[in-house]
C-alpha cells in the first residue's frame, strides 16, 4: 500500500484530516490518532465498496500515498465543493485492511465509531437524472406534506409498525408528476448501498445522518419520509419483480431504518442494544463480501448475548454455529429456531438445521409478524437446549409434538392467476376435514383471518370480531368472487387495489396451505410436505415444522439406533398462536435436531462404496438402497426399488435407470476424485467404463455426473461439491410424459 499506518493503541482510531490549499488543487491528506472516548469532530462515512480497481491515490504530507476507488474519489471531489478542510473516518481508509489483527481489534468498535461521530454521511455514488428526480421529489414533499389527504394504504404488510416509524405520512398521489416521482424514488435504491449489511449499524448508530449522492442530499427523516410515501401511495409498486434491485434494496432500507428507531429508542431509555434474532432477520436481506460480516456487523447495536467476536481465520460456517449456540444456549428465547429453517437453497447447507444460514437469502419475516400480532406459541422457556454430548452438531430439545400435516395445498402465487386460483380451490376443500360443525359464515371469517394471519395491512392485529373486521371480510369476499371467477392473467389488474390482495400478495406470496390429520389449519413456507410435524417449542414464540430422519447409529449407518428431526421451518397455526398448546395435553418431550453429518455420512459411504467395491454389485445395491431411502425421507421421493416408478417432489434427487437408457441417450456421466476422472461414458455408441460391471449385465444403474447435460427427459440433479475431495452430482433421468 506504500503507507507506514500510525499504530493504535487501546480504544483509538485513526480518522483522515483532509484539506485543499488555495494554490494547490491537490488536497493534503493526514492521518491522526485520536481516542474513541471522547473524539474530535469528524464524519463517518457509510458508502459500498465498489471493485477493487483503483484509478487514484491520495498522497501524504510525507510522501505515502494510499489508492482510491471511484467511488471514494467521487466522495472526496464533492466533499470538496462543500469546505476546503474537512475530518472523515472511512473504513477502507483508515483500518489497515491488510492487518487482520487490526481489522479484528477495530470491527468491533464500529458501533462507537459511527455514534461518537459529529455526522454520518451516506454516500450513494455519482448522480444521474434518475437520482436528481428522486431527491428533488424528497425536497419537494416536504413543502407538501401539510396539506396531503391520509393516505388509503398507510404500510407494508412485512414490516413492524411502519405508521409509527414515519410519523409524518403521505397521502395518495393523483398528479403523473407525483407517480413519476415515486417511481424514481424507488429506483434510488437499486443502488448498491441499500442491500450492504453494514449500513444497518453505521445508520443505526449515527446521531445525525445525511443522505447524499453527487451534489445532492437530505437529512435521514426527509429521506424516511420519500420510504414511506412508496409504501403509502405508489400501486405501481406491485409491479416490480420481488428480484429487482429497487425491491430488494426497498425491502432492505426498511429493515433498517425500523432498527434504527428500535436502536435510538433503546439508547435513550438506558437498555441494551437490539436483540440478535431482529438483526439477523435482517441480514437475510442484506449482502457482504464475507458473509461472516452478516454476524461481525452487528456487534456496536446488538444486545449482550455471546456471540461470537470478530475473528476472520475461522470459516462462516464455525460463525454461524457459534452464534446459534450462543443465542439459543445462553439466553430466554429461542426465537432463532424460526430463523434456521431450510428454505432458500437451505436443501445443500453443511451447517446443522438448527443454525441459520446467512449464506442464504430470504425475506420472510416471521418475528416482525410475531411482534406485531403478539404470538406466543411456546410459552415461557423451562429447559435452555444443549449440545448433545454425543455429536457436537446435534441439539437435545424440549418440544410438545402436536400433530402430522397429511394434506398440502399448492403454493399460493398471488401474481398468477391460475397458480392462485388452484391454490384457493385447493384450500375451500379442505372444509370437511377442518370445519366441523362450523357453519359456513364461521369457515369463511376463519380463512379470511388465517390467510393474513391475522394481521391487517398496517400489521395490527385483526381478528373475528375486532374493530374494522366487517369491512375486512368484505374486501375478503370481493377478493374470493374475483379468484374464483377470473381466469385470465391480464384480470389482476382489476384486483391490485383490493385491500385483501395487497395483504396476501407479499405475506404468503410462496406459502402453502396445509390440514393434519387432528384438524388443525396452517400455513408453512415452501418446503413444507406431508408428513412433516407440527411442534410447540417452549421459548419459541412460533410453531416449527419438522421433518423426521431415518433413525441411524452413529458410528454405522446400518445399524439404525437414534431418532433425529430436521428442521424444515416456522409456521402459523391456527388456534395454536397465543398459547392453547399449553392447555393440551400432548407431554412435553427431548428430541435432537441433527446436524448435517448424517447426510454426509450417508453420501461418504454411497460414494466409497462405488469406488472401492466397483466389482461387487450386492454391495453396491444396497448403497443404492441406503441412498434412495434418504432421498425419500428428506427430499420427498417415492420408489420402487427396481423401476423407473419415482414421483419426485423436489428438484434434488436421486436414482437408477435401465441400461437401455444409457446406451440409446446421449449424454456424460463421471466420478472424480481429487480432480481425477475415475470413470467416463460419452453415450455416442461406445461402452461406459462402468462403475457397476458391465452394462449389459445389470437392468439398472446410478447416473453420476460432473456436468449437467442438455437432455430431452426430466432431469433433477443434487449436487454435493467437495466432500472428501470428491466432487458428485446425481443425476436421475426419466423419459416421456411421466407427469413428474
């Protein structure tokens, strides 16, 4: 880097003094050491690290010099448009980013950082026409706000109290000028900026914030207010996809400026920071180049708990589990839980089921929705879970096992017509199993209630026969006729302003209906299949979803010996939300929830067995048999063993074919093993290098496969990368119209 750092010593940092001298447009750089304690004015900057090109160096008074991205030299140029001499703190700048030790001694400073500073500046990058419109409309409401109708929509339906985190609101906008304006507002935050998991402490902690992009720029309320009026008044919001980068940094913009009033709130009153399962919650949302950050970035705003500290030589994964065990061993909730579930890609994760995985991304926001409707599902925690003794990984449990789900509707797709049109139909017959006696006016204000889990649009609670529910069942109703009696796509136009529709569309948007067998009505997120468990957890305030495991032994997986579950997700549950488990009398019971090792387990010994035993097929059938039971427990595939007969569930599976369908298809297929190709077959005519004897001898065989080839059949891959050195894919290829 061409620099000597000033070294720190104890609670210091160092913070940049940047001035221009009148006969030199170059500016002087200078570093000082100050104490945290009790700091010299200086700003804080919040911005995204772009590439790491650097196109500029800022030089010293003696002669070092450190490089400069775009993106800090934009800052400096408009920072120098507003003073000739100004004091900033930049992370990239003025932390040794070269010094681990360092990085790991500073990380945990940044809360302090940020609050002890004069100012936090947000810096978006350059302008353009979009931006210029957006922070003209945010300077331009404030002069309005006075004199705008209340608004019909006042808030989102994900997000906790969003009315009281905009005090001031908006109303409905009826000028183009007003629409145009929105819509560039929430284009403003398809910058990158907004999806970064810092910027929810560096905001959170800042006294006073500025948001600024070129030569523009609000105070942070002003800013809030341009947030609110997108979710108040712009319909055209609905028509964005939920992977835009303007939706995806809005969702993230929200999160965050809700933990910053819950922050400064908790400051003011004396207690202590956040609670982790919030914060983590929200970095599901959020991006970081080490997604071990989606832990470390928390630290100055976070509660108490001891999670792990700052330390870049151990893996994400070791991260994770500490900060599970942590959270769900040493504290009064185990709200986590509802956090660790296996949806998003979640299916391929090596971590335990029991520890959230940051390395995914995922917007559901369970615990918003519990704080608002105040569930309490579980009760009051008796027993803190431990470690099993036995496996370091797995989790011994105090559950209430309440009932088995039997019957699961499709996923309701608020925005396609048909998908959710089935999946209504799919609920309405659920009536004789769930209704009993009920009349037919009862079912329906049970389902008009249960769809949004009981929660209005503002996120209040909205039940049977509270205030605002007659009209509630009206907008319900309105909205059951136009499910059922229009067909086309182009028809949910005429259903955008229905308040029910805009209730449902983002709260169970990919969410599945479900009955069990004793009668209970919920809705579960999308992995959720037959035979899954519904259980009360004590200290977790949201019923869980698991799924059990093939009973297995540790040391050998042919002698099945322990019963573990896999956590598949959280749930609502009606009847079940505030606390009647309690009252029934299902004992309270220990499980373990295993960790990922007995699928690796299982896949050691199918991948050993291929290729040390390639010449004993009795052998080989039963790892195929091992497998392929796995697959059925955990991914939902059923079999004949010996046929093409499998129904798959999920696009992750595993089985055999015939040797007809190797020899006629025209595909590759190999093993490697420490990057060495163990066996290969191109398909065009010539005879495979068979792991299983020679083709002609055997009526079936496993598909192993490095790629994932173009075919004319249904193809579902599970891909398991780098274990053991051996990197496999499993191929099952089913041919015709099968109806899989």
């Amino acid at each position: 880097m061409n620099i000597t750092y000033p070294p720190l010593l104890g609670n210091h940092i160092r913070i940049l003094d940047v001035s221009v001298n009148a006969e030199n447009s170059e500016p002087i750089y200078n570093f000082r050491v100050v104490p945290l304690e009790n700091p010299p004015e200086y700003t804080a900057i919040s911005y995204c690290w772009d590439n790491s090109t650097n196109i500029a160096r800022i030089r010293f008074h003696n002669g070092d010099s450190l490089p400069l991205s775009q993106t800090l030299l934009d800052l400096f140029n408009s920072l120098r448009k507003k003073s000739s001499k100004f004091t900033v703190w930049i992370d990239a700048i003025c932390i040794n980013q070269e010094d681990t030790a360092e990085k790991e001694f500073q990380v945990p400073l940044m809360g302090k950082i940020y609050s002890r500073s004069t100012e936090v500046v947000v810096w978006l990058g350059k302008s353009d026409n979009v931006t210029k419109n957006a922070f003209r409309f945010m300077k331009r409401e404030e002069k309005d706000l006075e004199t705008r109708p209340e608004p019909l929509v006042r808030s989102s339906s994900f997000y906790n109290k969003i009315r009281s985190l905009y005090g001031k609101v908006s109303g409905p906008y009826r000028q183009e000028s007003d629409l145009s304006g929105l819509k560039n507002m929430l284009l403003l935050l398809q910058r990158p900026w907004f999806q970064r998991v810092w910027v929810i402490q560096e905001v959170a902690s800042g006294r006073s914030v500025q948001v600024v992009c070129g030569d523009d720029s609000v105070d942070l309320g002003r800013f809030s207010d341009g947030v609110s009026a997108i979710w108040n008044s712009f319909i055209g919001l609905g028509r964005y996809s939920y992977d835009h980068p303007a939706i995806l940094g809005f969702w993230c913009v929200t999160r965050m400026l809700s933990i910053r009033e819950e922050y400064q709130k908790k400051i003011n009153e004396g207690e202590s920071g956040v609670c982790y399962e919030t914060l983590l919650q929200a970095a599901y949302h959020c991006r970081a180049t080490r997604t071990c950050d989606k832990v470390f970035a928390f630290h100055g705003i976070a509660d108490s708990r001891p999670v792990p500290k700052a330390n870049y030589r151990i893996t994400p994964e070791q991260v994770f589990v500490e900060t599970a065990e942590a959270l769900l061993c040493h504290g009064d909730s185990l709200d986590l839980l509802t956090l660790s579930w296996m949806g998003y890609m979640r299916q391929h994760s090596t971590l335990p089921t029991w520890a959230p995985d940051l390395r995914c991304h995922a917007y559901d926001e369970p615990l918003v929705l519990c704080n608002c409707a105040g569930w309490d599902a579980g009760g009051r925690l008796n027993t803190s879970p431990k470690i099993d003794p036995e496996s370091s990984r797995r989790l011994r449990l105090q559950v209430k096992l309440i009932d088995t789900i039997d019957v699961v509707c499709p996923e309701f797709a608020p925005c396609i017509v048909k998908q959710q049109r089935a999946a209504v139909n799919s609920v309405l017959a659920l009536r004789p199993q769930l209704a009993g006696d009920l009349s037919v006016e009862a079912w329906m204000n049970k389902l008009a209630e249960s769809l949004i889990m009981g929660l209005d649009i503002d996120d209040n609670p909205l039940r049977v026969g509270m205030p605002g529910w007659d009209q509630h069942r009206r907008h319900f109703d309105d909205w059951l006729q136009w499910v059922q009696s229009s067909p086309r796509q182009k028809d949910l136009q005429n259903i955008e302003s229905n308040v029910y529709h805009r209730i449902i569309r983002p709260r169970i948007d990919t969410m599945k209906a479900f009955a069990t067998s004793r009668g209970f009505f919920g809705i579960g997120p999308e992995p959720t299949m037959e035979g899954d468990v519904v259980f009360i957890v004590p200290g977790c305030r949201i019923p869980l979803l698991l799924r059990p495991d093939p009973p297995v032994a540790d040391d050998e997986i042919s002698s099945p010996l322990v019963q573990t579950w896999t956590l598949v997700s959280w749930c609502y549950i009606d009847g079940l939300m505030f606390g009647e488990a309690m009252d029934l009398d299902n004992p309270v019971e220990e499980i373990l929830l295993r960790s990922a090792v007995y699928w690796k387990a299982v896949l050691s010994y199918f991948i050993d067995t291929v290729l040390e035993m390639a010449g004993n097929i009795e052998t080989i059938e039963r790892a195929i048999i091992t497998l392929l039971y796995c697959c059925q427990q955990f991914l939902g595939a059923t079999f004949i063993f010996g046929t093409l007969d499998l129904a798959l569930q999920s696009q992750a599976c595993v089985t055999f074919t015939t040797k007809e369908d190797i020899k006629a298809q025209k595909y590759t297929w190999a093993v490697s093993k420490d990057g060495q190709k163990q066996c290969q077959f191109n398909g065009q005519g010539n005879r495979p290098n068979s792991l299983f004897g020679d083709v002609d001898d055997e009526d079936y065989y496993v598909i192993l496969s490095n790629d994932f080839p173009t075919l004319h059949g249904q193809v579902f891959k599970y891909e398991y990368d780098e274990f053991q050195g051996i990197t496999i894919s499993i191929l099952y290829l089913k041919w015709g119209n099968t109806g899989c």
